[in-house]
C-alpha cells in the first residue's frame, strides 16, 4: 500500500471506479438475462426473470387442444426450459465479472437445473 496521501487516494478512486463498472456491467448484464421458452407446437410461451419467477404465460391457439393435464404439464416443461436458460445467462454474467473459475461459479453451476447437485 503506498504511504504517500495522494497516491492511495489514487488508487483507492481507481479501485471505486473499477467497482462500479463492474457493478453496471452486472446490472446490465441482469436486465437481459430474463428468458423466454416456448413449446415446440406454440401452444404456450413463458418468461420468467434472473431468478426464475414467472413473469408471464402466453397461450397460442393449439393450446385448445390440450386436455387440462396436457397443458399444465406443458406450461410446467416449458416454464422449466425457461429457468434453466434464465439461470445460464444469469451465470454466465456473473462469471464475467467473478471469473469463470471463481468458487461462486461452480456452485452456481452445480446448483442449476441440471447442474451435477
């Protein structure tokens, strides 16, 4: 650590800086980690946020042929897909800021739907 008053405020206003960039970097990050699935047939679309909490449910016109276990077990499948790709990106952004190999990361990794927990 420097001594000289001048040259630690330099590089503690560096260190701020740098803090704060990262800080923008992961709440930009976050804002576009929000995920979208939809089924293969197109009857139901769903998105939830970084967390996995269900934003919306959108329904297209094949889901009238549905029985209603059908389309509660397609809403579920699809809002699974949903949050397993929610919790990717939402990972992937932090091990840009937290490094890839940062303990954070793997179990964050281990702990994803589909992860080896």
């Amino acid at each position: 650590m420097a001594t000289d008053p001048e040259a630690y405020m330099r590089q503690f206003e560096s260190r701020i800086a740098a803090m704060k960039a990262n800080a923008d970097r992961l709440q930009e990050g976050l804002r576009a980690a929000d995920a979208t699935a939809t089924s293969e047939e197109e009857e139901v679309t769903v998105t939830v946020n970084t967390s996995g909490a269900l934003q919306s449910i959108e329904f297209g016109p094949a889901h009238r042929h549905l029985s209603g276990q059908g389309l509660a077990r397609l809403i579920m499948d699809t809002y699974h897909a949903a949050v397993a790709e929610a919790s990717s990106r939402t990972t992937d952004v932090l091990s840009d800021i937290l490094g890839e190999d940062s303990e954070a990361i793997g179990v964050m990794r281990r702990y994803a739907p589909g992860g080896d927990a």
